[in-house]
C-alpha cells in the first residue's frame, strides 16, 4: 500500500480546516467547491468514503509518520549501515478506536464535522 506524503496530507488538512472556517463564515460558491475538492482529495488519499474518517485517518497516517521518524532519529529502526525501509514498504497506523467528538482549529474555534457537505 502506497504511504502519502505527510507533508501533502498536512497541507490538505490546513487547507480543508481554512475552508470549513470560510464556509461557515460566509457560504460562496467558491468555498464549497473547494471545500468540496479537499474533502474528496482527502478521502481518494486515505481511503475512506467520509470527510468524518478521512480526517481521522489522515491524523493516523501523520502520527505513524511522526513515529517513524522519531524512531529513526533513536536510531531504532536500523544501524548505522542498514538503510531504513522506505516509506512504501511502512504500513499505515491502524484506525483509531473512536472518531474525535470534536475537532477544533488552532484558534480554537469549534468545527462542525457532522453530516454531509451543503
């Protein structure tokens, strides 16, 4: 399975969190669709079939990373002269138990995340 890039998967996260603000702040035909773009690039990239789990996913995806990469920065995933395994051959992390109830920006302004785009 192919492991996206987890800088894409940052920015697609930014730029779905700026949108949602925008919308819910003024809806224009510009912010739902792209809105719309990033939600379904989202869920094209992690697999899943709703922006709810294609957040969650994608979250995942950027813990296992940050794992990783500390992990190799302990020198824990080989030595000196082994190369680590490339990002493809690194299986996503397993979903979470339980979907967040609540996500928030860094401002902390709530985001609605329940039911489907408008």
């Amino acid at each position: 399975m192919l492991v996206p890039d987890p800088k894409v998967v940052r920015r697609l996260l930014t730029r779905y969190a700026a949108l949602k603000i925008a919308y819910a702040e003024k809806e224009t035909l510009e912010t739902a669709r792209g809105l719309e773009d990033v939600t379904y690039t989202l869920c094209v990239m992690t697999g899943t079939t709703s922006v709810r789990d294609a957040v969650v996913a994608a979250d995942a995806l950027l813990v296992a990373g940050e794992k990783r990469r500390d992990a190799g920065r302990a020198g824990l995933l080989g030595s000196v002269t082994s190369p680590a395994p490339s990002p493809k051959a690194v299986s996503a992390a397993p979903p979470l138990a339980q979907p967040p109830t609540e996500v928030r920006t860094l401002s902390g302004r709530r985001l609605d995340m329940s039911g489907p785009l408008r």
